[in-house]
C-alpha cells in the first residue's frame, strides 16, 4: 500500500482554529486573495512559499510525463501547500492554481515556514510530516518530477536515477526505444544518440548527456554560494556525521553550510537496511535515515549543497583569527570560522586493470532498489566479508536467482553475528571462501558478461558467465583534500586530538568526524555521536579564542 492511500490524513491535514492563530503569526506577510483559476505557485518556481487557505480552494497539479499536468489534491481552508523544497526555497516541483471561486491565502516564505517549525512544535510537527510525506508520495507516483529519456540500465541513467533517488527527488524513465512520448521528442529535436540520455526538468527545461551538477542545478538544488559571506561552520560530507553536525550546530543558531560531491548519506546512505542502530529495531534503510536527517538539518536553516566537491583546503598563512576558505569548482569558494571533516570514505577499487570499464555498467559499489531490479532473476558475485556486503546480501538474494558470495577468509572475522546467521539461511547463497577477483570481460557497451576468480591457496582460475557484480571490499579516507593542511596517520585518515580538543585536527579550527577521522568507530551511531560532540567543541574553540 503506497503512502497516498495509507496516510492521506497526514499528507493533507486540516489546522484546528486554534492550530491556525498560532500558525498565523509566523506568515511572513499579509494574506492575498487570488481569482478564479489565477497561478498561486508554478512547477519550477524558485522560493515560492507556503500558503496556508483562509477562504476558498488551491488546486495542485503536477507533471505527468512530458507534456501534460495531472491533479495532485485540492487543498480548503485550514490546509496549506508545499513539500520539502519550500523549506529551503528551492524550485517547486508541483504548481497551484485558485479553485472556481478563487481564494484566500496566507504565504509562508522558507525562513518563516522554518520558523514556524521551531517555533510551534504542535503545529510544526503536523506541517514537517505533511510535507515530508508529499514528497514522498510524488516520488511514488509515475511520472512526477523529472524525466529521464534513454536505455533504461545504461551507465548514464543507472548514476542519474542514483543521484535523483537518493536526493529524495522523484523521477521515471522514458525507453528511447519503445516509449512514444520520448521516442517522439528524440526525433522531433535531432538528438544524436552520443547525446542521451536526455533529462526533462519539472520547469520543462531539457539536458543533453548532463552530469550530476548539471542536474542538480536545472533541479535547483544547490543555494548561491556567496565567497563573501562567512559561514560560522562548513561541513564538508553529507553522511551521518556531517548531517549530525548540521543539525547541532544549525539547531544552536550557527550558519551552516554543508557540501556533498555525490549525494547526502554517505556511504550509509546506500545501505539497503541498518539493524543495529538504535531506536530502530527492525532496521532502517540508509537513504530513510539519511533522508531524516537531510529534512531535519533544513528545518534548523542549515544550507546544503550537492553535488559539489570540496577541491582544497586553504591553509597558506593566515591568522588564527582569519576565516578558512574552501576552493571549490569552477573557482567558486566559501568561507567559514571552523571546517569539520566529514568527507568519510571512497569506495575501495580491487587492482583489475579494466574494471572502470564496467563501472556502472555491470560493476556497482552500492546495492539500492535500483540495482537490485536490473539483475533480478539473475546469477550475480557480490565481493565482500563486511557488515555493508552481509546487508547487501541479504537485500539482494531473494530478488535473484543465485548469489556468489566472494570472500578471503571466513565471514566470522568480519560480520556481525546476526548477519552470518542469516546468510547462512538462503538457500540461493554459495560462499567461496580464499578466492578473489582477477579479470572481468565485456565492454562498455554491452556492460559485463563474465568474470574470472583465483583460489589464493591453490592458484585455480574459475570462469562465471555473470552481468553483474557487487563490490564491498572497503574503503579508504577521503582526505586527498586536505594535503599539506592536517596530518594524517600512513595510512591517510586525519588524525585529531593533539590539542585541547578531541576532535581537533593539527590545523585550528579544522576538525573531523566519522569514517575520515584516525581511530574513528566505523559505524553510523558512532558517526553520529561524533557529529553532535564536535559542536560543543567548536563553542569551546570560540570561546578560547
């Protein structure tokens, strides 16, 4: 059952006359009465507000494949609008428009929606839900947000339904080949077919072969970075550290920028489900946990940007007192009082001399939804003896036929317990223990067909005809960044703690936290944890100096 027919008091909520007076006080201006059928917000509209109806109807619609509208809900007095990108005033990605009999609203900018939030905790907590629930149930409904037009499984569009799905945006694919409505856009606009995939935006704007910043920006998703304003915190990672950081610091009243170079979660982010955090214990899938927090960071008014990369730290010879700047792309930069490291860890590559080849085209580091729909029925290797490849298993043996489990020693030096047991629960799981990956066939245009396998001890070559293979073989810092400004243990994680503080690095005012950090526990409480104690230590940094 999708959210839209479960939870539909929710999504759509109606304020009581006393909810009401106390939201009306957080408007941030006079009510505005609107005609008959008039625009009250349009698809792609940049920082268009709340409106909470005093008197007649708002009607919402959202895109519905190219080039038609669909209706979303009709909302009544006492009802307001908006989702989660009015929080942080980002473009709409649904539009209103007055009911027969016009009506009568009350605006809401993001500031004041945010306002309304902390401010109000009875009202508050109805509002957050609703609109976290709306996006949700646009994400679930075909053809709301943003189009992609290409060959559904290709590179291309697996990393741009990636990056929109665990952006928390909706999207749906169009086949090139068989769908009518891309088939004819193709055609009707000459695109060549080293020009797809194409991505049709909720503002109508169109994307040739884009990136993901490409995407990111048509979608709007990235604030104005402004080299002259002075953050109090920049957090560079969007995992649960750096979203933990967000939260307390923001919460506390401190500027907040946070820079992500993939997307929020963090590795966490792409874990099917996560059983031993606490509070939940029948697990919670990484991008939920991730998708909170990124909600949770906006309400506080913390800025997030993503995709965008932090390309260095600039150490030079600046005073204790000056700000830190952060060089970013395309010589865009940001400054801030204090720097927290939060960039975690990037994906481990085994010495495999083509396997960028098949990097999103049979190779993936991460197992979603996504992955798990384009192998499914199929034999698979997923290569790994951590807790991420035992979740990872466990998500992915029920939807395909066989899973070869690639591991060099036995699962019990490496994964919890409880993950071991239920492996060994599946009767389409087979462990190969001592072997590992040496040579993969294929190319980039019809992606993986088979892969070859060593027995360490013995040196026997095996060959599997397989077309997709999932690799967990851990991870090493993310600090490539910061050479030359902090020290780093040998084996490149940034070691803290050699000041008065236990999240300082060796440069002041820089700290880190989570995965990136020397001695660091590599799980997502910890993260969090670390998240919410280098706040407090930031205040006591401030406060020496």
């Amino acid at each position: 059952m999708n959210i839209a027919n479960s939870r539909v008091h929710q999504m759509f909520p109606v304020l009581d006359d006393a909810q009401m007076e106390s939201a009306k006080r957080f408007a941030s201006g006079p009510a505005k009465t609107f005609a008959a059928h008039e625009s009250v917000y349009a698809i792609g509209e940049r920082g268009a507000p709340s409106w909470l109806v005093l008197d007649g109807t708002i009607e919402v619609v959202r895109r519905d494949g190219l080039n038609h509208e669909a209706p979303v809900t009709i909302h009544h007095p006492g009802q307001f609008t908006g989702e989660v990108n009015q929080l942080a005033g980002r473009p709409s990605i649904a539009a209103g428009h007055a009911g027969p009999q016009g009506c009568t609203a009350l605006p809401f900018d993001p500031a004041h929606l945010r306002a309304l939030m902390v401010g109000s905790a009875d009202v508050g907590e109805i509002v957050m839900r609703a609109l976290i629930l709306r996006r949700v149930g646009l994400i679930e409904e075909s053809g709301a947000g943003t189009i992609l037009i290409g060959v559904p499984g290709s590179a291309d569009i697996v990393r741009l339904q990636g990056f929109l799905t665990r952006s928390g945006y909706p999207n749906m694919v169009l086949d090139v080949a068989s769908d009518a409505e891309g088939k004819e856009l193709v055609d009707r606009i000459g695109v060549l077919p080293d020009e797809l995939p194409l991505v049709m935006c909720p503002n109508g704007n169109l994307l040739k072969k884009p990136t993901d910043a490409d995407v990111a920006a048509c979608l709007g998703m990235m604030p104005v970075l402004d080299p002259d304003v002075v953050y109090d915190v920049a957090i560079v990672g969007a995992g649960p550290a750096g979203l933990a950081a967000a939260v307390y610091a923001a919460s506390e009243g401190l500027s907040v920028m946070v820079l992500d170079e993939r997307a929020i979660g963090g590795q966490a982010g792409a874990s099917s489900r996560i059983e031993n955090y606490l509070g939940f214990p029948t697990g919670i899938s990484g991008q939920a946990l991730a998708g909170r927090a990124f909600n949770q960071a906006l309400k506080f008014g913390a800025e997030i940007a993503v995709p965008v990369a932090a390309l260095q730290l600039e150490c030079g010879d600046a005073t204790v007192d000056d700000p830190l700047t952060l060089s970013l792309p395309a010589d865009q930069s940001i400054r801030a009082k204090a720097v927290i490291v939060a960039s975690g860890a990037r994906y481990r590559r085994p010495d495999i001399e083509n396997l960028a080849v098949f990097e999103g085209a049979g190779i993936s580091y991460w197992a979603s939804p996504i992955e798990a729909k384009l192998c499914a029925g199929e034999e698979v290797a997923l290569v790994g003896g951590g807790n991420s490849a035992g979740q990872a298993v466990v998500f992915l043996a029920p939807r395909v036929k066989h899973l070869h489990l690639i591991v060099r020693r036995d699962l019990s030096a490496t994964m919890s317990r409880y993950l071991v047991e239920r492996i060994a629960a599946l009767p389409n799981v087979e462990i190969h223990v001592d072997i590992e990956v040496v040579g993969l066939e294929g190319d980039r245009t019809t992606g993986l067909n088979a892969a070859s396998f060593r027995n360490r001890s013995t040196g026997e070559i095996t060959r599997r005809n397989l077309r997709h293979m999932f690799l967990f073989i851990g991870a090493d810092p993310n600090a490539q960044w910061l050479e030359g400004c902090v020290d780093t243990d040998d084996k490149g994680f940034v070691i803290t703690g050699k000041g008065t503080l236990p999240l300082e690095t060796s440069k002041r005012g820089v700290f880190a936290i989570g995965d990136v950090r020397a001695g660091s526990t590599k799980r997502v409480a910890a993260a969090v944890g670390e998240g919410a104690a280098v706040v407090a230590q930031i205040h006591a940094a401030i406060a020496q100096r």
